[in-house]
C-alpha cells in the first residue's frame, strides 16, 4: 500500500511540475526529442507548437514537430537500425530495414504490415536523378545484393524521409542480373539486413529469437515453457546434456519447444555473406527454398531422399549436428506456437492470423504467416510503444508502472490503426514521458 501511495505521490509531483512550465519551454522540449537534435530556443517551429499548447492543443504541436525532417532522418532511423542487426546499436548505416520503418512512419501506414507485408522502401529515382555524387541504384547489387544505394543515400544531402519510394512487390535475386518475385514475403523480416543479421550460418533459431526480441521486446528465457510439448524440438540439441536428462527437462526444453515450434518458418531461407563489385563492398547471396540462388552459389537445398525435405535448407537438418535422432525432422516451412500457455497467453495476447482466430497456426507456415500471427498480438503494439518510450523519453519506469502504461499507449497505437507516427505523437505529450 505504501509503494502505491508513493506512485501516485510522484505521478502527482510530475503532472504538477509540469503544470509549472512555461508552454514556450514544453514545446522546445517537445521538438528536441522527437527530432532528436538540439533546436535553439527562437525556433521558429517551436513558437508555433508554444501557441498550440498555449490553446491546448498538445497532440497538434507534438504533431507539428514530427513534419520537421530530422524526425525521420534522426529519432524514427535510430530506433529502426538499432532493431535491425545482431549489434543493436544505432551506430551503423541506413539500411533497407530502417528503410522499410521510415516508410512506414511517414505514410503513417498500418505498422502490423512491417511484418508480412509484399513492398520495400528504396530512393525515388526520379529525387535522385542528379545527385552528385552517384547514388547506386541498380535493383541487384546496390539493393538485393548489399548495402550501397542506402549507405550513399544516407550520405547524401537529401532529406532521407522524403526521399523514400515505397516500391510494391519484393524481389529475390537469382544471379547477379536477375530477380524474381519473393515467394514468401514478410516486410522487414525478409529484408537483406534482418536476413544477413540472423539467417547468416547456424539454424536459422537467432531468426525466432530476434523477431521476439526487437517486436515482442521478450527474450527467450522470459517465454520458455518446460511443460509445453517437445515434440518439434531439432535433432541437434542434446537430450541428455552431461549425461543428466533431467538437466534437458528442466532448463533446454523450456526455451527449445517455443523457440524451434517457430523456427519451421524460416526453413527455406538461407543467408550466405560474400563480397559484392569492385569496392569490395560486404553483401550476401539470400537463399529460397524453391532453389533461387544468387552469385556464383548454389542452393544447399536439403535433397536427402528419407527427409524429403521439399526446398528446406541444407543446415536446418545438418546430419553432422545430430545429436539425438528421435528429435524432429523440418520437411516444410509450417510451424508452431508453443508460447500459448499459462503466463505466455497473457504475456503475448495472442490473437491468431487476424483478430479472434487461431494462434497455433499449424495449417500453414512461412515468414509471411508467422508475422502475421506476430503483428496481430497485443505485445507488438506494447512492444512499440516501449521502444517509442525508450527513443524519446530516455528513462527508465518501474515494472508495474511500465506495464500499464505500454499496455494503455499500445491500446492507443491499436485505435489509430496501427499509425506509427501517432504513436511517437501520444508518447512524447505524455505526463511520463517527461521526468
């Protein structure tokens, strides 16, 4: 009862402290977190946002400040490329992920298809026609192939945001010339950064664990589930580790039955990093299962006749990593969410493909179907508005103070149609947001 009294004592000191400022002082505060840079205080945009908030009008200034550039360019790219590699850190190119979130925002889209949706975001060719110097912008190497048409856009002295096209229809490349259409689409989670992140080596699980890790803003230990069913666990974990089977069921099962349930949705996809054109620039062939390729590679398509394995990749089975062979065989991209009991229903706030279906989604599989299923939840429109907190507020709440507050603000971002850009709005005139 104390700890509650204290709450609501220093939520009452803050709302009252911010009564105390001046409407001149709000807005600059207000501009210089959403555009992520320093603005002097005769701001011109600031003294029109002062006079909205003077009349009331908090949302209007807040949305005032989202038109300057920099909130693109700076506070939405921030946030977008720290989600977007292994690194987590904002301190890295544009890329076609922090692309796709930019986009995004700006056509204030519905976010939920940053998961599942069939586009991408590249530079109107027509804005930068006669940029000097050159941006790259062959759709195969400066695009598909690695990161040179948004490294040198970024470079350049355009206004990234404005400069953005959202192209319908994302492509695969099938040698150094060709492409075709993508056969399984999944906005962002098919991207060439996301895929050269996580898809890169190993056995495709870092996939899982990332997608839960930048939009659901859990880790894997926080959902395992010992008591969940094992059955799709991958022949190469270990059942006895150290000769002790208990050890297996009572820690590896937990986080192994949620995490390899889903990884089936990634099974036709590879990423293989090599060196693209002369500049010797880092790029990757992307792999699909249907034995697109790209460069001088070849598919690892997994043809093992007893696995039947139909277009999944060569390193989701690896024979040389067995380790206990009863486990299960990927034959196919369909997966399983093992992440629906006790805490995890309410942790997750499954919805299914679309609002009140199933959340197993077993009839079907793939990158597009799982993030569907990942962007219908309720944690995804939590987790966003977690990491709008973060961005632009910069500082830490208490678990239960968090908890309600991201669960209010996700409702909020629901209610607007998944608008990213509302959202940042709703954040930052927040009484919380400020300290």
């Amino acid at each position: 009862m104390k700890a509650v009294v204290a709450l609501l004592c220093i939520f009452s000191a803050a709302q009252s402290f911010a009564q105390d400022r001046s409407p001149q002082d709000e807005a600059l505060w207000i501009l210089n977190r959403l555009t992520g840079v320093r603005n002097p205080a005769d701001s011109p945009v600031a003294a029109q946002m002062a006079t909205l908030i003077t009349n009331g009008d908090k949302k209007g200034a807040a949305a005032l400040a989202t038109q300057q550039p920099q909130f693109l360019s700076v506070t939405v790219k921030e946030m977008a490329a720290q989600m977007s590699t292994r690194e987590e850190t904002v301190a890295i190119p544009l890329n076609d992920f922090a692309a796709g979130i930019i986009g995004v925002t700006r056509d204030e889209s519905d976010a939920r298809e940053l998961l599942h949706g069939n586009f991408y975001y590249t530079a109107d060719p027509a804005k930068i026609a006669a940029v000097t110097p050159v941006i790259p912008n062959n759709l195969l190497t400066d695009i598909l192939l690695s990161n040179l048409h948004y490294n040198a856009l970024e470079r350049s002295n355009l206004d990234v945001g404005a400069t953005l096209l959202r192209v319908e229809g994302q492509q695969i490349p099938t040698s150094a010339t060709t492409s075709i259409a993508n056969p399984d689409p999944a906005g962002i989670l098919t991207s060439h950064a996301f895929l050269a992140a996580h898809a890169v080596a190993g056995t495709n699980r870092r996939l899982v664990e990332y997608t839960f890790r930048e939009f659901m803003c859990t880790e894997m230990i926080g959902m395992a589930d010992t008591g969940a069913p094992d059955v799709r666990i991958g022949r190469d974990i270990e059942r006895s580790p150290g000769g002790d089977p208990l050890k297996f069921q009572a820690n590896c099962k937990g986080c192994h039955t949620v995490m390899d349930g889903f990884r089936g949705a990634f099974s036709k996809w590879d990423y293989v990093p090599t060196l693209s054109n002369a500049a010797q620039t880092p790029g990757g062939a992307i792999y699909v299962g249907n034995g697109v390729t790209a460069g001088n590679f070849q598919p690892r398509i997994d043809n093992n006749a007893n696995d039947n394995a139909a277009g999944v990749m060569f390193k989701m089975n690896r024979p040389d990593f067995v380790q206990y062979s009863g486990g299960y065989i990927l034959r196919d991209d369909s997966f399983i969410n093992n992440a629906v009991r006790g805490v995890n229903a309410t942790r997750f706030g499954w919805r299914g493909l679309a609002p009140d279906s199933s959340p197993l989604a077993s009839a079907t599989g793939g990158v597009h179907t799982f993030g569907r299923l990942i962007a219908n939840s309720a944690q995804f429109s939590r987790c966003f508005a977690k990491r709008v907190f973060d961005q632009i507020c910069k500082h830490d709440l208490s678990d239960s103070d968090k908890d309600a507050l991201f669960a209010s603000l996700g409702m909020e971002f629901e209610q607007n149609s998944y608008n990213l850009k509302k959202l940042f709005q709703a954040v930052a005139v927040h009484p919380r947001c400020r300290l």
